[in-house]
C-alpha cells in the first residue's frame, strides 16, 4: 500500500511543481510522476542538510520537485 500512497503523492507535486514552474513543460504522466518522487527525495536531502529533522511534508516537495524540473529543463533544453 506504500508503493501506491508514494506513487499518487508523487504525482499530485508533480502536477502542482509542473503548475508553479512557468513555460512549456513536455512531460507525460509517467515523467510528471517521477518528478514528484524524485522532488520529494531532493527536499527531504534539503531539509536533511539544513538541520532539519522529520518529514518535509508537502511544502518541501514541491519545492524539491521544482528544483528537479529547474534541472531537468537546463539538461533538456532545445538549441
């Protein structure tokens, strides 16, 4: 059931990360929901460096996420 609860949450920061973040993002549901997981991962590293201890909920996420996508978009840019 974790599996599940991870794969959804991923998907809703992703969508909301995807929402904040300005310009075109061509990404499908799959690459939307990895970048969820992958943000939550990237802000719970965050909050781990700056001391901060316990989950970084959904704040820290989303800003994981966008952090994620920020890269992702120097790495994919079209020239």
């Amino acid at each position: 059931m974790g599996i599940i609860v991870t794969i959804i949450v991923g998907f809703i920061v992703g969508l909301i990360a995807r929402a904040i973040m300005p310009g075109n993002q061509s990404m499908g549901l799959i690459m939307t929901t990895i970048l969820g997981i992958v943000g939550a991962i990237v802000g719970q590293f965050g909050a781990n460096a700056l001391g901060m201890a316990g989950p970084v909920g959904w704040i820290g996420s989303i800003v994981g996420a966008i952090i994620v996508l920020l890269i992702f978009g120097m790495v994919t840019k079209k020239r």
